[in-house]
C-alpha cells in the first residue's frame, strides 16, 4: 500500500514530518497560515494510510477509506490542543479512526432501528470523547458510565451497527484450501447426520481411510469445529481443512457410482 497511488497521491513519495516540525507547523496553523496547514496535512498522509489498513477487509474502495480518513486528519489537526502534553498522532489516530467508522456505519445496508442507532452514535461519539481525554481507547463500562446507559445497551446498539461478514470470508490460507467462516462454526443441530438424510452414508464411509473418518464424524455427526478437531487429533486446522475436503469429495464419488 506504500508505494502504490492512492486518490492521485504517489504514497512512496509522502514525506514523514519530525515532532519539532510538526509542532511549528501547528502553531502556525493555529494563526491561520493555510500554507502550514496544508504541509501538515501533506506530511501525515502516511498516518491516514497506516490507519485504513485495519478496515481493509470491509470491502469499500481504499481511495473513498482515504479520503474519509483526511477528513479526520484535518478535524485532528484544526483541533488538536498544544498546551496538552500529548503527541500529535496519539490525538489524530482516534480522530482518523472516528471519521472511517462513522462513514462505514453511514454506509451500512442493513436496516436498524432509530433508537439503536442513536444509542450508537451516542456511544462512539463518548468513545471518541474518552479517547482524546485519556489518549486510550475506551472500555465499554466507562462509555455507559459516561453517557449513563446500561452496559447491555450499549453492547446490544453497538452489534446492531456492525457490518455484516460473509461465511465464505477466507480467514487463513497456507497457499493451498483456505479456511473459511463458515469453518469455524459449530452446528448443534447437526449432531445426529441430518445433513445425509436418505443416503446411505455409513457403507461409504467405510472406503475412507480411519483419520478421514474421523475428521467427517467429529465435524459433521458431533458438531465440531475444525478448530476443535485439529486440538483433539493434534493436526493443524489447515490440514483438517484438506483432510476433510478430500475426504466429502471421495464420499461424493463412492456415492455418485
């Protein structure tokens, strides 16, 4: 992400600012010097680009995620305070990471009531409040402490406003079959082999070999996650992952002749 161009902007080129620059640059702004305002923007593009890495996986394009996050930057730096203490990239990462989620959340499809939504923009406006008073993120408890709300609320809108996730996101690949979603989730109901109702699958399973039947029955007659079959067989999750692809692919051969 470094060296490619983001919104018209060679991001191998950006220039890093030094604290005694930047705080120059600051106190000019201050006054009103749009010129310096402008070379700190420049300067810490590299943050805004440090930050939207961590919302890569929310399908958006990176140029609108970058756009969004030098909103945040140029609230950051019209607002920070020098007479605090405080570094100015403690200040703006909170500020850049408030600016995306408000957009993503904006830019949520599914549909959620008023009042949870008001709640939850209650919360992370607090969330950012706390964050610029104590220069750390916040705990759930002192975001209801500070708006005087039950931590279950809170809890409950904040879900509500989540993004929705794939079950077929891959979560790991060693370069072969990618673990997936849906492979971490266990399935109660399907601990009595619903899922083969009226195949004959136990002759099948016989010309599979005994890890292989294993794995099938451990995920698919008890319910395990491959997570949980890989601790208790003492193999990796990816090889679980393989074994048991394999092993269904037989089962469907065996079957289909």
């Amino acid at each position: 992400m470094n060296k490619v161009e983001i919104c018209g902007v060679n991001t191998a080129k950006l220039p890093v600012l030094p604290n005694k620059k930047m705080k120059e640059l600051l106190a000019r702004t201050k006054q009103g010097d749009l010129s310096a305002r402008e070379e700190m923007v420049q300067g810490n593009l590299r943050l805004v680009l440090s930050v939207i890495q961590r919302f890569n996986n929310r399908g958006e394009l990176v140029d609108d995620l970058f756009q969004v996050g030098c909103i945040g930057l140029m609230k950051a730096i019209d607002n920070f305070d020098l007479s605090q203490n405080v570094k100015f990239s403690t200040y703006a990462v909170p500020m850049i990471i408030g600016e995306i989620r408000r957009y993503l959340r904006d830019n949520n499809p599914i549909r959620v009531s008023r009042s949870l939504r008001d709640t939850a923009y209650k919360a992370l406006q607090a969330r950012d409040s706390l964050a610029n008073r104590y220069s750390k993120e916040p705990t759930i408890s002192q975001i209801a402490e500070e708006l005087q709300i039950p931590r279950e609320d809170i809890v409950f809108a904040l879900d509500a406003i989540q993004d929705p996730i794939s079950l077929f996101e891959p979560i790991y690949n060693d370069g072969g079959d990618p673990i997936f979603v849906l492979d971490q989730i266990s399935d109660d109901k399907n601990t009595d082999g619903d899922w083969i109702e009226g195949v004959s699958i136990k002759e099948g399973m016989t010309h599979l070999g005994e890890r292989e039947r294993l794995i099938l029955t451990m995920r698919f007659y008890e319910g395990r996650t491959q997570m949980e079959v890989a601790d208790e067989i003492g193999i990796s999750q990816a090889q679980v992952s393989r074994l048991e692809k394999a092993a269904l692919r037989h089962l469907r051969k065996y079957m289909a002749t």
